[in-house]
C-alpha cells in the first residue's frame, strides 16, 4: 500500500508542476491564445487587401493617364514625342521634296525648336520631342512664298476719289496658268498666266537705289533659270499678246510689290530690282518671306 500512497503523491508533485501561473484556468488561457492568433490571422489579411487595394489604384491612375496621352504622340523613353507629317500639294521629285525637308529644318533651327526631320517614302515627317512645339512651329515652317513674274493686262486707280475697279480681288491660288486679279499699293491689276516662276527665284536682298534713295528688293535667281525669266521679259518688251502693256508684275503673297515696264528683251541676274514704297522694315521683311521660301506648297495632314 505503501508503493500506492507513493505513487499517488508523485501524480501530486506532477499536477502541481503542469498547474499555470496564470490565473485564468487552462481552458481559458487555450481561448485567449486562440483569439490572438485569429486576430493576428485577420490584421495580415486586412494588410493584404490594403496592398491590393493600393495596387489596383496605382495601376487604375497610370491608366487614366494612358488614355489623356494623346493617340498622335509617342513615348519614347519617359518623353512623348509628336510626328507630323508634310506631303507636297502637287506633284514634286523627289529632289524637291528633299529641298523642302532642308528648309523645313532650317526654319525650325532659325526657329530656335527642337526636332529632326526626315523623308520617308515621299512623305516629311517632323518628330517633335516636346509635343507642344508642333502646334506653333508647323504653321510657321510650313508657310510657301513664291515669287512669280505675271504680265499685266489692265489697271484700275485704288486711290481715294477714284473710279471703282470693274474686278474684283481673286482669291489666294496656286493656279499659274490662271488670270488673276490683285492689288499693289494703289492699284488694282489684271494679271495674265505665270510668265516666270515660282521656283525660279531662291532669295533676296535689300538695298537702296542710289539715284532715288529708296529702299528696294534684289531678287537672287538659280542661275539656270534667267532664261525663263529672259523669255517673259521678251515678251513683254516686244508687246506680245501675251504681255499687251509691256508690264511685268512681281507677285508674292497674292500681291503686286512692283509691275515695272520692260524695255530690254534680256537682262542678268544684277540688273534686276523690285522698287516700291518700301520702308527699311518692309524691304527687309519681304526679302526675308523670299528668302525662306520653301521650294513647293505642301499641306499637313
């Protein structure tokens, strides 16, 4: 019976030492550590969808801002770029083509724009790194001003007082085998088919005529087309049908700058001069429009 009470006192010793020190009795304390792991099972599942949540907004936003990226820029890098393209009104070879990209790129860098400009199958393409330079800098590079030589058919008097032109001013057209009629300073004319030009002239410079003291233009021709010139010029001083008045009007801009008489059946390219009522600025303004002319009309699309 002994090894009995034994026994039964070392099962005493052994409950005593697995007794908790806690208070709460064994069940509660399993329920209260079964709580905190719940807890603890739910804050990381809230910190999962908060992570989701977060992502899905990230990835919302970046697409809100995709669809705002107008659908004409490109990005390339982390910079958008714009295209626009420059394609010849009319018929062109492709070595006027390549001519207007040249000045197209020599007005942009006058310009002060950034871009780079190529040709690619007959079409120009200007890519633009920032986006907002295209809406300014195309207009202005884009702009043609050819200088053409047309006879004179008939005047009238535009000046105060004076007897109404019978005709009226035609509209801007790059028609050269059509009559036109434009105004000068103080005149309106009636103006024959393009004798000469438009692409016969690739610049000018301002001077002044030393007997008059008034300011005026020196075109600066190709030197293979004073004979085109040369021709017109004959038939003016020769009184052709074609020419009746013997007046031969520079027109730029759909307008008469100068209809001089002719009086020699050729001339060279120094002996030619526009005079008007030019001022410094005028004279200076025009012969820059001529300068940077581009070598045939073009559109964008």
């Amino acid at each position: 019976m002994s090894g009995l009470d034994d026994a039964t006192g070392l099962e005493r010793d052994l409950r005593a030492l697995a007794t908790p020190t806690s208070d709460l009795p064994p069940a509660d304390v399993r329920a209260a550590m079964a709580a905190g792991a719940g807890r603890r099972r739910q804050a990381v599942i809230l910190r999962s969808v908060a992570a989701v949540v977060v992502v899905v907004v990230l990835l919302g936003s970046a697409a809100a801002v995709a669809r705002r990226q107008p659908v004409s820029d490109v990005v390339v890098g982390s910079a958008p770029q714009r295209t626009v393209e420059i394609v010849p009104a009319a018929a062109a070879t492709p070595d006027q083509i390549r001519a207007t990209a040249d000045k197209v790129a020599q007005r942009l860098q006058a310009l002060g724009v950034p871009a780079t400009v190529e040709v690619v199958g007959g079409v120009i393409q200007v890519h633009f790194p920032h986006p907002g330079d295209a809406a300014t800098a195309i207009p202005l590079v884009t702009q043609h001003h050819p200088l053409t030589f047309r006879p004179v058919l008939a005047t009238s008097d535009l000046r105060p007082g004076s007897v109404p032109p019978g005709s009226a001013v035609t509209a801007p057209t790059d028609d050269v085998t059509a009559p036109v009629t434009l105004d000068g300073n103080d005149r309106r004319y009636q103006l024959g088919p393009v004798l000469a030009g438009p692409d016969i002239v690739t610049g000018a410079s301002t001077g002044i005529d030393q007997q008059t003291g008034q300011w005026l233009l020196r075109p600066h021709f190709r030197n293979d087309t004073m004979a085109e010139f040369n021709t017109a010029a004959k038939l003016c001083n020769d009184r052709d049908i074609r020419c009746p008045l013997g007046q031969l009007a520079f027109v730029l801009d759909g307008r008469v700058l100068s209809a001089p008489s002719v009086h020699a059946p050729s001339f060279t390219a120094d002996q030619i001069q526009v005079s008007s009522d030019f001022t410094e600025a005028s004279a200076k303004e025009l012969a820059a429009q001529i300068e940077s002319s581009l070598p045939i009309p073009v559109t964008v699309r």
